[in-house]
C-alpha cells in the first residue's frame, strides 16, 4: 500500500536568510541598546511593545544551512495485522540570497546532503540521491512568505524502492512560514494554509493543512534574539492511485502542534519542531471485493540552522 512522505513537512522547513538594516533619521548615529537609531528613526521590525513586523530581509548576504529531520512511523492494519513502516528523512541545504526580483528576494538552494530510509517487516530501503546531492535551483520569496519562481519538480528526483521517483522540489514550495501582515504583538494570532501535490507512478496525493500561528513571546537562541510562535496544525491527506493493478483511495484527518523561532531583527528563522498524528483508511478495489484498510501515522518533524 502506498506510504505518504510530507514533503518538507508542511510548515516545518519554512526559513530565510540575511542581514536586517535598521531605518535610521541620521545615518551615522546608532543606539546601542537597541540597535536601531536615533530617537527619532524605526527599527524595520517595529517595537516589541506597540506591535513586531515580522518580514524576511534576505536580499544580501552569506549563504546558511539548515538541516530538516523528518521521521514517522505509519502502520496498517491488515487482516488484523499491524504493520509498521518507519521512515526517516534527513536533509542538509543551504540558502544564498542573490537580490531583489520583482519585490521578491531572490534566492538559490543547493541540497548539500539527503539520506532517506524506510525500514518494514520486508526489510530496509534506501534512497539513491546521487543524482540530488549538490544541485542547484532558484526561486523567490515574498516578504511574507509566499513562495515562486521553482523548477517542475520533474527536475530533481531521487528514487526509493518501488515507490517510484520523488521530488525535493515539493516541499520547497512550503519551505517558509508564512509571515503576518501588519505589526502584532504578543497573544495576536494568524492563519495560514497550505497544500502539498505529489504525484507518482502509483498515484495522486494532496496534502491540505492548515494552522493557526500565535506569537507566544520572545527567547534568545544563540546569538538571535526571537520571536516565539505557536502553531497548531489541522488537516487532511486524500489520494488515489494503482498499485500492483489495483485501484487504491486514500483520506486521512491529520491534527498537530509545533514551535517555531523567529529571528525578527535578520528575519531569517531559527528552528522549527513540529509533531502530530494521522488516522484514516485506505480502500482497495481487489480482485475478491473491496478491502479497508485502517491506517494511523505518528510524525515528527525538526527545521534548524546550522550556520
């Protein structure tokens, strides 16, 4: 039966990257404690008191890194039978911002490293990514998230047993958290959705989700002074597909909970944990009659900046 992999997670790899410029009255004078200008001039992400601007400032700059951990266990109930299926999902890409295009930042990725296993009563499989590690794409980002400009996902594609080639450009098309508009202070909440396609040999698979983000608070990790934010997350996986010359649908309600910290002066983001739980069944169109399958998932899903 087929094995659903979130892409990139869903909100969980959202990220960007560069220095953040304060708005200054007088060029040359700077206040130390805040870090932003003289009395009379603004900080670009507003006041923590009367309301933070939470924006991606990344046209300029050094590359970063991020690793993206995702790990799940799914498992099926078939003739009363459990059985799991565990994968895991690593991958290491970095960012390089090249400029403003179009009001958007422009920005290049590279997958520096991706490993994928998924391990079954049948045994152990592992993903040939050779073909992945060390490409290059481009694409854009909004001040606010939204993201544009990728390849067809066709254009880079690894391969996993007999699922068939999937690709790392999906998830890139949800790899930012979306920002809100407008100044917000703590307690203020937002919403986003998003929806993930995939397509394979076996089958369609549309992942909608959305959440509701609060800004909790502010921490300091490391060297960044963040924005606390709180999302909880619902949504549902629906697909269809042939496998094995049977036709198969799928629908699954998804729920979970994640952290995510923010960087508001470099507005770039810090970290992102994100888990939660699937339940749903698959139904197969069999040879004998039509068969159900129940089917729950447990996963987790880690984003951090490594430099």
């Amino acid at each position: 039966m087929p094995s659903v992999h979130l892409k990139g997670g869903v909100m969980y790899l959202k990220k960007a990257l560069s220095v953040i410029l304060c708005v200054v009255a007088i060029a040359a004078v700077t206040v130390a404690l805040t870090g932003c200008a003289a009395k009379t001039g603004a900080c670009a992400w507003g006041d923590l008191d009367t309301g933070l601007i939470l924006e991606y400032r990344m046209s300029s700059g050094d590359a970063m890194s991020y690793s993206f951990t995702s790990s799940s266990i799914q498992t099926m109930e078939i003739q009363g039978q459990p059985v799991p299926v565990e994968s895991v999902e690593t991958l290491l890409f970095s960012v390089e911002p090249k400029g403003v295009k179009d009001d958007d930042h422009a920005l290049g990725i590279t997958i520096e490293d991706l490993t994928v296993t998924v391990s079954s009563p049948r045994g152990e499989l592992e993903a040939d990514a050779d073909n992945v590690v060390g490409e290059s794409f481009d694409m854009t980002l909004s001040k606010l998230g939204a993201e544009g400009g990728l390849p067809d996902p066709d254009v880079l594609q690894y391969m996993i047993g007999s699922e068939g080639p999937k690709s790392v450009i999906t998830g890139f098309s949800v790899i930012f958290p979306d920002l809100p508009e407008g100044p917000i202070t703590v307690g203020d909440t937002w919403p986003t959705t998003v929806e993930i396609s995939e397509q394979s040999d076996e089958g369609d698979v549309v992942i909608t989700v959305a959440a509701v983000n609060t800004l909790e608070g502010f921490e300091t990790i490391g060297s960044f002074e963040c924005a606390k934010i709180a999302a909880v997350l619902t949504g549902t996986i629906e697909g269809s597909g042939t496998q094995q010359g049977a036709e198969w649908t799928m629908q699954s309600d998804m729920d979970g909970s994640g952290t995510w910290y923010f960087a508001y002066k470099e507005g770039i983001l810090v970290s992102d944990v994100t888990e939660g739980t699937a339940d749903g069944n698959i139904v197969v169109q069999a040879p004998n009659g039509e068969m159900t399958i129940p089917v729950s998932r447990d996963y987790s899903m880690v984003t951090e900046l490594v430099k």
